[in-house]
C-alpha cells in the first residue's frame, strides 16, 4: 500500500490554525493521489494500492454545558465526542472557519484536526476538467479499480440529515450534516447537471420550472454587467453555463456548450458569495429533488422557487400570484427520506420577505394587493396529467387540504429544505385555471408570459435583497433544527 502522509490529531485553539491543518492534509492527500494517477496512466504499474484520506475534525466535551449563543448551530448537543470528514477547504475555507471558531467559542476546549481513515475516491481528487475516461483505454479503466478507492456508496447515504443515524458503540457523533464523500459526489453532481462550476454558485438560490424566467434574468444580468458599478450595487459578474463568464465592464469569456445540462445554472456573483444563483429545474419532483440534494451540501443561505401553477378557486385570475403556506405533498419522492406525517411550515422570514417583495414591485397595498396575491396551500403532485383523473379523486382530495393552487416541485423543493435545513419559500404565478375551464393554450400562455415574466422575477430579486439584509443565523432558525442537532450550520 502506498499511502499519502499521515497527519496525526493536532489540538487547536484557534480557528484559522485549524483551517490551515486542514488545507494541508487535504492538499498533501490529493497531491499524492494526482501524482499517482498520472503514472498510472503513463503505464506505470507501481504499488498495488494507492490510498488518501479526508482529513477529519473533532472536538471532545465532557460537559453539557456551552455558551449561551443566539445561534441555532455552532455547539454540540451534549457532552461526548463529534467528528466528520472534510473536503475542498479551497472552496468551504470561509464555512469551515466560522464553524471552527463558533465550536471553539460555544464549548471552550480546543478542536483536533488530523488524517481521517475515510478515503478519497480517485474520482474526486482529479482537476476539475480531468475525466477518467478521457486519460485510460479501456483496458486500464479495467484496472483502475485494483490501484484505487471508488465512491462507496455507504459512505455518503443521507441517515444524518434524515435523523436516523445511530452512531456504533465507541463511534463518534456527527458534527456536520454531510460527510466528505457525500460532499464531493455532489460537487461532481452539480458540474454534470448545471453545467457549471460549484465555486460560482451564490448563498441565495431561485428555482424555476419555465425557460422564461432564465431568459429574462440572463437580459437583466447582462444589462447590469454593461453599467458602473454604484450605491451598494455588489454584483461583479455573471456565471453562464460552460463556466461562461462576464465580469463587470468586460467582455465575456468562455465558450457555451453545444447543449445545455439538464438543469442549467446561471450565477450573479457577488464577491461575498451572497449573490443569486438561478436555476431551471424543468418539469417534475424528480428533478426538483435532485438538484436540492446537491445544492445542499453548500450551505445556501436560502432557496426560493418562482414558477407556474394550476389556480384552484375561481376567484383567482391568471397572473395572480400565490404565496405558499404549507404544502399537500403528492409528489412522492421524498416519502422515504421524510415521512408524510412530518409538517412542512413556512418560514416567517422568506414569507414576510416574499410579500413585501411583491407589495413593493406591484406598488399595490390592502385589499388591492390581496386581489392579485393569496397565501395558502399549494399541491404538489407528480402526475402531470392530474385532470384526467376522475374529477372526484383529485378535487375532493385538494378541497379537503384546503389547496389554493396545484404545481409539481414547490412541495418538494420546500421538503427538501426543511430536511436538508435550508430555509425555503414558493411564490408562485397562475397560468392556468383547469377546474373552471380556462386550461393552458398557447395563446393564452404567450399573452401571460409577456404581462408576468418579468414582474414575477423582479419579486424574487426583491426578496433575496430583503433576504440579505438580514444576518444569515436568523434564516438559519431554530424552527429547523432536531432535538439534538449536528454543530455545523
């Protein structure tokens, strides 16, 4: 077996030396791991195993008591050992600092760093353009598997986030939601379906089901990169996918791809991070589930999805918009990760910025702002062609909930936050009306599009500004947090 260097557990009492042991031990891990791959491809058939670790970060208490801190995260839930693994420091330098400093702060005693026994996949340590099908034949391919680490699976399943990790006797608690592996097989997820690189992506996330949307805020985007930069006006760049890049006042650079990802992602960057992602889902739970999962794993200070859905009363009007306050889940998806009985509540943060983003935008106040924006139960399902049904199955099911609107990722989008601990919202845009007759045509859809794209997007922009005039521990609430909650936000 050749190895990486080990490092052995150093105490530290400061955050930033922490940080650097972690730099060093992963940067000396991936080295070796980079360097052996490149003989391997060269032809040398050397030792017969090759291995690197994560590094891993621990603290150890014997007391119950901490800090009193008005954060929700930042301590251990009681007295015992916490431990995870850790990766791509280059891109988490600035999460994992404050996490080191908030534990070291809460708690008093000092945090080890050192060499984990978790190895690192030879998939994750290659450059981010460097693909093993394109350096191997097919017969080296076959024996890659002798030389090095694969992705484990069991490595990077989600029982911490779902809350049914048990720890092993004389096994560590978890100290972050996500292990290494786990981390790093979303990284790699991120670039396959986005198209884009994962350090371009912002602390606030908007979801959309409509091409539309995207079109209309890669204009703004654009429009804005053409400006000086004034007042408190941070934004620096725009991110398209294939990493195509426009910097303020510059001209682009990059070239886009022949196709798009599935789920293309497009960035305005702002140098703190807090800028605003933008990402097509598509159609369907399914896709609404997946990027979730991935996008999860960065920390985002909130997601919020802006799309289309069927309005279910009659006295909605198309265009209407509708600001989601609890979800009927139909879409089945996360039915094993988060059990149906389990409440999805709304957020009062994203929710009074939603409504004041649209107040302000549509410069409508009281009743007139009632008229064209109801809060309630939005349905979501993932059957697409729901009104085929037997009217009575659906219709009776979504009256009983109370439904004001029905659509296919909202639900999911919003579970899957209050699962993965990242605070969610959903305003929503009526485009069709099928229990009353007015069902989407193209000319109906085309005149909608035009009068509501645009307005809809400038509400979300609003509120993520709203958003961010906020301190990011009042998103990151309590409200969703467990009983005894892993440290790390």
């Amino acid at each position: 077996m050749q190895e990486a260097p080990f490092f052995a557990p150093l105490r530290c009492d400061d955050a930033a030396a922490a940080l650097a042991q972690v730099r060093r031990i992963y940067d000396a891990s991936v080295a070796h791991l980079r360097e052996a791959f490149a003989r391997f491809v060269a032809g040398d058939d050397g030792p017969a195993r090759v291995r690197a670790c994560y590094p891993f970060v621990r603290i150890h208490t014997a007391s119950a008591g901490r800090v009193q801190s008005r954060l929700s995260y930042g301590f251990v839930a009681g007295p015992g050992t916490y431990e995870t693994t850790l990766t791509r420091p280059d891109l988490f330098a600035d999460y994992f600092l404050e996490q080191f400093a908030l534990l070291l702060e809460s708690h008093g005693v000092p945090i080890e760093v050192g060499t984990s026994r978790q190895p690192i996949p030879v998939h994750f340590a290659l450059a981010e353009h460097e693909y093993l099908e394109a350096s191997l034949t097919a017969e080296r391919r076959k024996r890659l598997r002798d030389r090095f680490d694969f992705p484990d699976l069991a490595a990077m399943d989600d029982r911490i986030a779902n809350g049914t990790f048990e720890p092993a006797p004389g096994e560590p608690h978890p100290l972050a939601l996500f292990t290494a592996p786990r981390v790093d097989y979303s990284l790699a997820r991120l670039r396959h379906y986005t198209g884009t690189s994962p350090e371009h992506f912002q602390n606030f996330v908007l979801f959309t089901n409509y091409q539309f949307y995207v079109d209309e805020f890669v204009r703004l985007c654009r429009a804005l990169m053409a400006q000086e930069r004034r007042g408190d006006d941070a934004y620096v760049a725009l991110v398209e996918p294939g990493d195509v890049i426009t910097r303020r006042g510059q001209a682009t650079l990059g070239t886009p791809p022949a196709r798009l990802p599935q789920m293309p992602a497009y960035h305005l960057v702002r140098e703190d991070r807090a800028g605003i992602t933008m990402v097509n889902i598509g159609v369907g739970p399914a896709n609404a589930k997946t990027i979730t999962d991935h996008i999860a794993v960065l920390r985002p200070h909130a997601w919020i999805m802006l799309g289309h859905c069927a309005g279910l009363r009659m006295t909605q009007q198309l265009g209407d918009y509708v600001l989601a306050h609890g979800y009927v889940r139909e879409d089945h998806v996360l039915d094993e990760d988060l059990p149906l009985w389990v409440p999805v509540p709304p957020l009062a943060e994203v929710q009074q910025a939603l409504e004041a983003a649209v107040a302000e935008v549509t410069q409508l106040t009281g009743m007139a702002l009632k008229r064209v924006m109801r809060t309630g139960t939005v349905a979501s399902t993932d059957n697409r062609n729901w009104e085929l049904m037997p009217q009575q199955t659906p219709v009776r099911r979504f009256s009983q909930s109370r439904a004001i609107a029905l659509d296919m990722e909202s639900a999911t989008i919003a579970a899957n936050g209050f699962r993965l601990r990242v605070p969610y919202g959903t305003l929503l845009c009526v485009s069709d009306k099928p229990l009353h007759g007015e069902i989407k045509l193209p000319g109906m859809a085309d005149r909608f599009y035009r009068e509501r794209v645009e307005q809809h997007l400038r509400i979300g922009l609003r509120a993520v500004e709203l958003l961010r005039m906020q301190r990011p521990d009042q998103l990151h609430s309590r409200k969703l947090r467990s009983f005894a909650e892993v440290a790390f936000q």
